[in-house]
C-alpha cells in the first residue's frame, strides 16, 4: 500500500512540475504568412503551416503525431533561428506530456541562449517550488532533482543551481554513488556564468575525478595553466601533468615547456617533449618546426654536457650543506628518465633543508617516485605537497592520476 501510495504522490508531483515548466509555452501562437516578415519574433512562411499542424496535434493531446511532425520541421532547411526555437518550444511540451524528460531537458537547454526564451520565471519558480517540495516530502526520484536543477539554471539564478546541485552531488558521494555527469556539468556551467575563476576549476576537478575524459583533463589544465601564468616553475609542473595525461596539444605549448626545463636545469626532459611534439606531428607551420628543430638540437648539445657533468655535480651535492644541488641533480635524472636515481637525489635534499621551495621539490619527488612505480610512497608524498596553493592542487591531480592510471 505504501509503495503504491508513493508512486501515486510521484505521480502527481511530476505532474505539477511539468506544468510549471511547460506554462510559459503551452499557448504558443503562430502568426501567419502575412505577419510573418514582421519582426524577427515570428514563424517564418515557410514554417507557418506544419507547425500549425503540430501545434494542432498538441491541442488534440496527440504528442507522438506532433513529435514526429516538429522533427520532420527540425530536419527542413532554411528555418530561421525563431522557427527553431517555436519548434524547441513545442516539442518540449511533447516530450513532457509523454514523460520523456531527459529529451524534454535537451530541448530546454537549447533553449538558453538562442535569444527567444519568454519570461518564464515565475513559471520556473513554481517548478522549483514543487520539486523541493517533494525532495523534503522524501518522494522525489533522481530524474525530478534533475529537473528541479535544471530549472534553476534556465531561471537564470546560477547562485541556486550551483547551491542545489552542489548539495545533491555531495549527498550522491556520501552515498557512495557516483554523481550523475549532468550534475557535474550543469555545476561547471553555473561557475562559468557567474565568471567564478575559482569555482570553475573546483568543478573541472569534479567533473575529472568521476569522468576523467581528456577533454575534461585539458579544460582543467588549461585553466590552471592560466593561472599559473608568470610563475615559470608552477607552469612547467603545470605542463608535466598536461604532457602526462596527454593534453598538451599546442606547438606553443611544447615550445614553452621545453624553454622552461633548460632554464630550470632539465636539458634532457627538454628533448624528450620536443621530440614528442615533432614525433605527433604538432609543429605544422614549417617556420616553427624549424624553430623548434633549432631549440631540439641546443637541448641535445646542452643535455650531452650536463650528462658528462654529473659525476662532479654529484660529489659537489653531497658534501654541500643545503640541498638544493642535491634536488637539481635530482632534477636531471629526472629529465633523463633515470627515476630511482631522481628519488634518492630528491629525498637527500629535502632531507638537507634550506631549499627555495620544498613544495617544488616534493612534488617533482612525487612525480619521480610515480614514473619508478612506486605509487604508495607517491601518494604519500603528494599529499605532503604543501604552501603553495597551486602546487598543492597540482599534487592532488597528480593523486587523482595515479589512482586512474
């Protein structure tokens, strides 16, 4: 009885939702051919006629014939942008009416941006009414918290979406569920509305925590790339991951990156992301593959005299006091792919102290310990990764990277 009694109060919930969100649009009128140059809020006369036809269908309370009749409309060519949004208009109501609101929710987010979006707000007031009504009753379902975050967003009130869906997204994981991608997405876009340069790489974070897709991994870096801008060793760190994790797709990009290893020491990491970028073929302007192929040869030249070098560098480090030439020798196994060697050079000059920034230095520790495939110590030591709030979010991917891996 109690089951049936919930589907019941689902049931009427869903239905007063959709309402709300549909009221807007529900006596959505056509001008006729005659009007139809009028101004750009019009059906073209083109349009005019099947979409009457499937505004008809709708009235009739027949939605699968005003479906097939609006994608039919959808697929003609020369629609101007106002018959594409009736058309949006129309088939969101069909698609509610029908209880198929994830299409409904595709329709709905077309709808943001294309310049035609009535003022609905009171009508989406309503359905957030309703929907957190329910949520508090305890019988709302996944799909109507969708719904509800959806109609934050297209109210415009980015500060709502971002507080609800933040909110289911923190119970989901609590849950030890896995947050829905649209969730994650639809928080990402909140932060992006509201200019929010912190909040959107919190969110990208998210987003590759549970959907580690590359493009997701690139938007991250990209971002942090940014603001790492100005500080050459936070945006080197920032380029190993990038070039880690395989987005590291810009010739600039690959050039820059190879500059900042000569200049901080690392002739050999910077011939081997040179070679990478001429082996992907991403220097395809023929004055820049020449440029780079220039900068591959200083890099071979300067990396074949540190190597010589090492001997002497090694006894200089160990008798040193400080251990910064202990983590610059580090440093150069590192960029030789000599990773155990790295570690050892790296952890003696932690051990030593007096560095210019131990967070630096433990992260390329953590980094060499990962490449020699020791991921526990690697995890130990990324989260040791602290007072600089880039590197200490640098070490945390490189945490979530390991555990992907």
């Amino acid at each position: 009885m109690f089951t049936h009694k919930l589907k019941l109060t689902r049931a009427a919930v869903r239905a007063l939702f959709a309402s709300a969100l549909i009221a807007g649009c529900a006596g959505v009128l056509f001008a006729g051919p005659a009007l139809a140059e009028e101004g750009k809020n019009n059906v073209s006369a083109k349009m005019a006629k099947p979409l009457k036809a499937a505004q008809d269908d709708l009235t009739a309370k027949k939605y699968s014939d005003a479906i097939l009749k609006l994608k039919e409309s959808q697929a003609s060519p020369g629609k101007s942008p106002y018959d594409q949004h009736v058309i949006n208009e129309m088939l969101k109501v069909a698609y509610v009416r029908t209880g198929n609101y994830a299409d409904a929710a595709k329709v709905m987010e077309a709808e943001i941006d294309d310049g035609f979006v009535p003022q609905s707000e009171k009508n989406y007031e309503k359905a957030i009414e309703f929907g957190n009504r329910a949520i508090k009753g305890g019988f709302a379902d996944e799909e109507l918290r969708t719904l509800v975050g959806q109609a934050y967003y297209l109210k415009g009130d980015w500060k709502g979406t971002l507080h609800f869906e933040e909110g289911q997204v923190d119970n989901v994981i609590k849950e030890g569920r896995t947050p829905k991608s649209e969730a994650l997405q639809l928080i990402l876009s909140a932060c992006v509305k509201l200019n929010d340069q912190p909040c959107e790489t919190r969110a990208l974070e998210r987003v590759v925590t549970y959907y580690p897709k590359p493009d997701y991994w690139y938007q991250l870096l990209f971002t942090l790339r940014q603001q790492t801008s100005g500080n050459d060793a936070n945006t080197l760190q920032t380029y190993r991951l990038m070039s880690e994790v395989d987005v590291l797709k810009n010739p600039e990009d690959y050039t820059e990156m190879a500059q900042l290893a000569l200049e901080a020491g690392s002739p050999g990491e910077a011939q081997r992301i040179l070679e990478k970028g001429i082996a992907k073929g991403v220097f395809a302007d023929q004055r820049a593959k020449q440029k780079n192929e220039r900068l591959l040869e200083s890099a071979k030249k300067a990396a074949a005299t540190d190597r010589a070098s090492l001997p002497r560098i090694a006894k200089e480090a160990d008798a040193a006091a400080t251990g910064a030439k202990n983590v610059g020798l580090g440093l150069a196994y590192f960029g030789y792919g000599e990773y155990d060697k790295a570690v050892e050079e790296i952890t003696k000059g932690i051990t030593k102290g007096g560095l210019r920034s131990e967070g630096e230095a433990r992260l390329l520790l953590g980094i060499s310990q990962l490449k020699a495939g020791h991921k526990e110590d690697a995890a130990k030591t990324f989260h040791a990764v602290k007072g600089d709030p880039s590197l200490e979010r640098l070490a945390n991917l490189w945490t979530l990277h390991a555990k992907q891996a």
